[in-house]
C-alpha cells in the first residue's frame, strides 16, 4: 500500500511533518490539487497563485530527487476534494493520507470531509500541525478559553518554549523508485493574470531562495531589526512573509535561525531577534485565533459590537485608496508598491489600514479585501488580525481613539522622503519638508499632476472618533 503526502500551504521537503510521517511509513505519493474556483472565492492574487506554480515546479524537483512522484489533479472548488482524493486513493492503492492541518472554517470543514470519506473508504487519514509551533488549544487562558490578548498568549507560548521547544524534522532520505511518474505543473491558471517579471524577480520560488533569503537577514539584518523594520526605505524586515504563507520555509527553521544569532535566547539578548521572534508569535497568534473565535473567517468582527459602525459608502474614496491617489503622500507610495511589488511593509499596512478605516471610515472588510486579492503573501489570519487591530474591531486592537496621522508617521519614518519619491516620481523634486503633505502640493494638483487630498486628516480623525463613541 502507498503512503499519500497531500501538499496544501507547506511547498517544502525540509522541516515538513506530514511529508516525513508519509515517507517513514512506506512508499509515498505526493498530491497538489489545482481548485481555481475556491481561490477566487478567497480572493486568493493572482501573483500569489503564481508564487504557489513557480514553487511547485521547485518542489517537483525536489520530490523527484527523493523518488516521490507529484500528481496534480484539478476541481473547481473544495466541495470535490473529498471524491476526487477517494478516487485517487483507489486508482493507486493509498493506504493512508497524511497532510499538515490549515485552521480557517473552509479549510477546516473540508479537511474533516475528507477524513470522513477516507475513513468510510478504508484509507487511514493522519493529521499534523507544521504551520504551528503549539497545537490549537493547548495554549489557554488559565479558565480553558482561547486568549484574545497577545501579550498574554506570548507570554505562555515562552513558557512553553522554555520545556518545549519545537524541533526542526529532517529531510527524509530517497525512497526506492515507484513506478509513477509525476504530472506537469502548469504555469498559468485562467483567470488569474500572470504578473510581470518585476514580482518574479523580486520573489524568486523555491527553499533554496528561501533559506538564502533567511540567511541573509539573520546575518546582516537582524540585529538592527527593531529599528530597521520600521523604515519602509530600508531593507529592514526579513521578507520571509511570502515564503512563510506558501509554506516554503517553516517557522520552526525560521525561529530556530534566530536562536541561532541570539546565543539560543528567544526572550532577551539582542533585541532585533526578540522583536522578529514576537513577530512570529503574532503570527502563531492570529491563526490560533482562527479556531478558537471561527466568526473571524466568516467576514465577521472579533468584537461584535462594533458590527454596529456606520461605515461610510464612498465608492470615489474607495477607488482613490486603491490607485493610490488619495493626495496623502506616503498612503499613496504604499499602495503603488502594493500593486507593483505585490507585497507592503508592514508600518505601512498598518498605516494604510487606518487611513482606510478611520480618516475614510470605509468598512475594513473592503480593504482587507482588496490587499488579499494583491498580496504575494497574503495569508488570511494575519491579513485579517491586522486589518482588525487597525480599524479597532479585533483581538488586542488599537483604541479607537488613537488614529495614527500618515503625515507625521510619514515625517518620523521617511524623515527624507526617499520612499515617497520613489513610488510617487510626481514628487521627486520636493525638499525633504514639503514632500510628506498633501496640503503643501497646490502646484502640482492644479497641474494635474498629483491629486488634492481627499479627505482632511482632522476632520476625519473627529468623524471617526464620534463614529465608535456612538457604539
């Protein structure tokens, strides 16, 4: 009997759990499942879909290495997994199917609808947490409930990493040959626009890219991390996002990297590695969110009273923040590097998020949206955690009362306006002082060249206030 390794967001042969419980097991097949319809339904980029092909061919190459052949099979959307697996299982004699657990309500449901077919059909089915380092409910509040404070949940999870600390799974050695061979991996699905070379080159696919990539920072960038990645004009954050969403690199490699430079502390020491290592914490955070409070993935705020905001209506607005065209200079810079780049520093999303939410009072769930339909690294829990905590409808979120203002962040972390002039060439040629408000460009707007601003930060600031003291 075969073993079936199902590969989902975990696009890797190092550190993956589900891929070494297969292949310890017996011979092994592996399995992607192209689902064009429900990626859309998720809002799923295009250059993210691409991103998922790309390293897809690498894992192929991989897989075929250690005598594992890569099947690809294609159904519209989730509800037909469960039969087309079944199928698969019979026509190639599976045993027993093994994939790495994903947490949203969707995934969720359709991993048990698998399992229970499965069961029904004879196959074993075996479950394991990879993009975790704690299972779902195994970190609790003291009363058995899911944490819905971060500084709470940290604080377990290093105690918890303090007796046990995840261990990175090696790479399983070349199996003998099958006789099997792998499907092609196509490089463009219809309805999802290939993006230009200028995403592909800045996101090249693959765990050699990767772990290049991870390498460099913890050598070169990691110690000035708490500083740096707040700077959008420097290389200061780690990139790893991507790769982390795919599946191509595991948190566990990532976190025992940092260990690595910080002489094996995660909770002192240097303080770059203590602030990347908390940001891989939130994002342990957010997903554990998933399970324990399910009405995040159904569109729905984590605080339920704020479902009672009235949001405004403001298609122009909307349609503004989007082209990156609102006249606020840094809140334009980041949505223009959002749409070439497919990927925004994360100061900026926040930014850009609260801007969205509070100055245009516009509700949450449309910008949420539209970053997952451009993010190379759109990951849903932490798209939405972050689009909650900015618009003050989530877990640990900001006050409502403290609205960031783009123009004096945009002075504080682009003191030069290096970024700026970079994705808004309109302004290049203003001083240092001018370029960061959109008041201070009457010239240019009436030349047509750059927009009036949309909206009056001040005003907005006490329309939005006023908005959730209504609550």
């Amino acid at each position: 009997m075969h073993q079936l390794i199902w590969f989902r967001t975990d696009l890797r042969v190092h550190d993956n759990h589900a891929l070494a419980s297969a292949m310890a097991g017996g011979p092994t097949l592996a399995l992607y499942v192209i689902t064009p319809g429900q990626w859309h339904e998720h809002d799923d980029a295009a250059c993210k879909v691409d991103f998922w092909l790309r390293n897809l061919a690498a894992l192929r190459q991989s897989l075929e290495a250690m005598n594992v052949p890569l099947l690809i099979r294609h159904t519209d959307k989730w509800d037909a997994v469960p039969a087309e697996l079944e199928k698969l299982c019979r026509q190639h004699a599976v045993g027993t199917l093994h994939f790495n657990d994903e947490y949203g309500v969707n995934e969720s449901r359709r991993d048990d609808a698998v399992e229970q077919r499965l069961e029904k059909a004879g196959v074993n089915v075996r479950r394991h947490v990879d993009q975790l380092f704690f299972r779902p409910g195994t970190v609790l509040t003291q009363s058995g409930g899911y944490f819905k404070v971060f500084s709470q949940f940290r604080k377990v999870c290093h105690e918890r990493l303090h007796t046990a600390m995840p261990t990175i799974v090696a790479k399983p050695r070349k199996q003998t040959p099958v006789d099997i061979r792998s499907d092609a991996i196509p490089k463009h699905i219809e309805g999802f626009d290939a993006p230009g070379k200028t995403i592909r080159d800045h996101w090249p696919a693959g765990e050699d890219a990767a772990r290049k990539l991870l390498k460099t920072f913890v050598d070169e960038q990691m110690e000035d991390y708490e500083q740096g990645r707040d700077i959008p004009s420097r290389p200061g954050t780690s990139r790893m996002s991507a790769y982390l969403a795919a599946g191509v690199i595991s948190p566990r490699q990532c976190l025992h990297a940092a260990l690595g430079s910080n002489q094996g502390e995660f909770d002192s020491g240097q303080a770059g590695t203590t602030t990347w290592i908390n940001e891989l914490l939130w994002r342990e955070f957010y997903k554990h969110i998933l399970v324990g409070y399910p009405r995040v993935s159904m569109g729905r705020a984590f605080r339920p009273d704020t479902e009672r905001l009235r949001w405004e209506h403001n298609p122009e607005h909307l349609a503004a923040w989007q082209k990156g065209r609102t006249g606020i200079p840094i809140i334009d810079a980041a949505m223009r590097q959002l749409k070439t780049l497919g990927w925004m520093h994360n100061r900026l999303r926040m930014l850009t998020a609260m801007f969205l939410s509070k100055n245009l009072l516009i509700d949450w769930r449309e910008g949420e949206r539209w970053f997952m339909q451009h993010l190379i690294d759109g990951d849903f829990s932490a798209n939405n955690g972050g689009w909650q905590w900015s618009a003050s409808t989530g877990t640990d979120s900001v006050p409502y009362f403290r609205i960031f203002n783009p123009v004096s962040q945009s002075q504080r972390f682009d003191p030069k306006g290096t970024f700026i002039r970079e994705w808004v060439p309109e302004l290049k040629d203003l001083d240092a002082k001018r370029i960061h408000d959109g008041l201070g460009q009457k010239d240019l707007f009436e030349a047509g060249d750059y927009p009036a601003p949309i909206v009056d930060l001040k005003e907005t600031r006490q329309r939005a206030l006023a908005a959730f003291r209504d609550l």
